[in-house]
C-alpha cells in the first residue's frame, strides 16, 4: 500500500511539473528569439532597471527656458566618441566645445530672438543663454551657455513602436517632471507616444530605455486620448547638426 501510495504521488507529481517546465522552456526560448530582432542592449520594450539613476541623471541634464512670458524646456545635448567618430558636429560656426548647447523648440524661444534668455537647471541656479540656430519649418532651436551642463546623447535605436520611453520637462512650471509611455507609431520626423505632454513640457527630451534621446517633446494632438508628439532626432540632421548618410538611426 505505501508503495503504491509512493508511485501515484510521484506520478502525480511528474505530471503537474511537465506543463511547467515545459512552458518555462518555451518561454525562454521566445524570449532569446525576440531578443535577437533588436540591436540595443537590453529589451526595448521594458523600463530600466535602474529607472532613478537614470532620471536623475536625465534632469542633470534638463533645463527649463524662460523666454518673456513663454515658459519652456530644454536640455544639454552633445556627441560622444561614437557620433565624433561617424562625423556629427554642430553646423553652426559659433559652437564652442567649452560651452554647453541647448536643444529645444523654436516655438519655446522665438519671442527671444534679439534678446538673452534665461535657463534654470535642476539646481534652480540661473544662467544666460542666446540663440545659435532656429529652425522654425521643424520646431527646433539650439542655443549656447557657458554653464557646465551635463549633456546627454542621441539614439541610435530605432524607435520601435511599443518602446517604453520617458518624457521630461517643466509641465505647468514643474521642473523635473517625468512621464512614461510607449511608442505608437512614428513617421520620417515625429514620434508620437502615450507619454504624457503638458504646457511647459514643450523642448524637454524624449529618452529611451538606455538613457539616450530619442526625440523632443513638441505637443500633443488635441482630438484622441494621449497622443503626444515628439520630434524624432533624425530631424537634428535638418538644420541643427552635420549628420553622416545613416544618420542615427536608419529610416525603415
């Protein structure tokens, strides 16, 4: 009776754990095949692991804009030794690698042509900036300061649709403010994506899951549920920045 008793609770046993790890087989085996389709690191589709460092690292970066009665974002944006290498540079003659370049909307400083604006950093410490390029057809401007900022880095992930992506700004005059979302769908220039825009948001970078930049964050479509608007950094290429022919990420 006790062996009997012994074998059905084995079998039993047996039983249950085959579907179970015959499923986390499957799984894994799902999982290394999706991963093979993607170029960055880790999965796009996931928040970070270290998802505080990295936003706080991001806001190191971020500023906001004051431009008469407009309030704005913007953030420090530079090359590494990867975009140096592949031939980025700043178009304008006036850049200096000494100063710290601000990227931002044309719409958050076109009343401030002829005058200096004034940046905030997330140390609440103020700063003069000028205007080096405006580029009105694309929503983009960049600006100089001789303040040391941080900068961060284009992408050179194409923006998939469904990639989780965080949006930064100073929504309403709160600097520092981050929303999270996903890819919905993109087109040659503009990303759109379920991250949450608000006014004041408008120039703030849009980040990818490895802390680079996708985009800048411009607005929002009006009609539908959270559609939000950011302007893809392959659009840098237009005015901005001296690109080579793959830019950073190739067009599909």
């Amino acid at each position: 009776m006790t062996n009997r008793f012994e074998i059905r609770v084995l079998l039993t046993a047996i039983l249950f754990l085959v579907p179970i790890t015959g499923g986390l087989v499957v799984h894994t085996l799902l999982q290394v095949e999706e991963s093979k389709g993607f170029s960055n690191r880790v999965n796009g589709y996931v928040a970070p692991k270290k998802l505080g460092s990295d936003i706080a690292m991001a806001n190191e970066s971020l500023v906001t804009i004051n431009c008469k009665d407009s309030l704005g974002s913007g953030f420090s944006f530079n090359f590494d030794e990867s975009d140096l290498s592949k031939g980025f540079k700043f178009k304008s003659e006036n850049t200096d690698a000494n100063k710290s370049h601000i990227v931002t909307n044309a719409h958050v400083v076109e009343k401030c042509l002829d005058s200096n604006l004034k940046i905030i950093r997330a140390d609440k410490t103020s700063h003069d900036a000028r205007i080096l390029i405006i580029d009105v057809e694309n929503d983009l401007a960049l600006l100089v300061t001789k303040a040391a900022i941080p900068p961060l880095f284009g992408s050179y992930s194409s923006p998939v649709i469904g990639f989780w992506v965080m949006a930064l700004g100073a929504p309403h005059s709160l600097a520092g403010s981050v929303t999270f979302g996903n890819i919905i769908n993109r087109d040659a220039k503009l990303i759109f994506t379920t991250a949450s825009l608000s006014p004041g948001n408008s120039g703030g970078p849009l980040i990818d899951n490895e802390g680079y930049v996708y985009g800048v964050n411009s607005g929002s479509k009006p009609v539908g549920q959270n559609f939000n608007i950011s302007i893809g950094v392959n659009t840098f290429c237009e005015k901005l920045i001296i690109c080579p022919s793959t830019r950073y990420w190739q067009e599909e």
